[in-house]
C-alpha cells in the first residue's frame, strides 16, 4: 500500500526519475524513526525523496536532505522541521553490508520510494546506486525503444496469422 495524498505522483515520478539518472544496484527496506507530526504529514503523502540520499554515521543510517512538509492543521509550536536528518531503522548486518558497498564500489545510498508496510509502519526503501553517465542514458533510451519496437512487430505478427 503506497502513501496516498496528492504528492504520491510525485514521488513515484522522483523514483522514475532517480531509475533514469542512476543505476540501481541492490535495495533494501527499512523503518523509518518520525515524530508525530511527520507521521501525519506522510501518510498524507507531502514528502519529496528528490534530492534525498542516506550516510552511515557512527554505525547507523541517516536519511538526510528529505523533506516532510509540516502538518498544515497542527499548531506550528508543534510541527516539525521539514528537512532534519531521519535516522533508518536496519538490521546491524545490512548497515555494514551498505557501507562496504558504498566504500568499495564508490556507490551513493539514495531513498527509491516510501510507504506504508504490513502493520501500518512508513517503511522506506533505500537502494545502492552508481550516477549514470550521459552515454549510459543514451543507450537505456534506445534498448527500450528497440524492445518496443520488437513488441510491436510480434503484436503485429500475431494478428496477421
């Protein structure tokens, strides 16, 4: 179940958008720590995961420059910063699998989408990535028009037979 409200659209078109200009390596689930007013404000979908990436900090993962909109009928004494560091909840194991990942291969940590889990949990799914070059997007742009290109013939040659 994804996060509903009018911003969902655009965070499923950020994760297209962050698919495009990076390649995704391996994903990973995890909680997310939030107060009571980002709750309110997630599950009413205004959170931008654009330009959202995670660091590990003295052995836990930290989702930083994501940003929550604040709560529009809470008082604002009790609304929260929009765009403070989140820490993720993840198993020990995974946190050092990510940072060997993220040493090793020169790898970025970024959020690829947010929702609502099986015990009614905001959950995030974070994934390793490499940027894309220029050249890596031409050829994904003209793979994914060949294989439409070869659905479309077989669609055709279905029809005729």
């Amino acid at each position: 179940m994804f996060l509903e409200g009018p911003s969902q659209l655009q965070s499923s078109r950020a994760c297209q958008q962050r698919r495009r200009n990076h390649g995704i390596k391996a994903q990973f689930q995890c909680g997310l720590e939030l107060r009571g007013t980002e709750v309110k404000s997630a599950r009413e979908g205004k959170i931008n995961l654009k330009e959202g990436y995670a660091r590990v900090k003295k052995g836990e993962l930290w989702l930083l420059n994501v940003q929550i909109s604040p709560h529009s009928t809470t008082s604002t004494s009790f609304n929260h910063e929009p765009k403070r560091p989140r820490r993720l909840l993840a198993h020990k194991a995974e946190i050092i699998k990510l940072q060997q990942r993220q040493q090793e291969k020169r790898l970025t940590i970024i959020p690829t989408r947010m929702y609502v889990g099986e015990r009614n949990l905001i959950k995030v799914e974070v994934a390793t990535a490499a940027g894309k070059k220029l050249y890596d997007k031409r050829r994904d742009l003209k793979e994914k028009e060949q294989n439409r290109e070869i659905r479309r013939v077989v669609k055709y040659k279905m029809y005729e037979e």
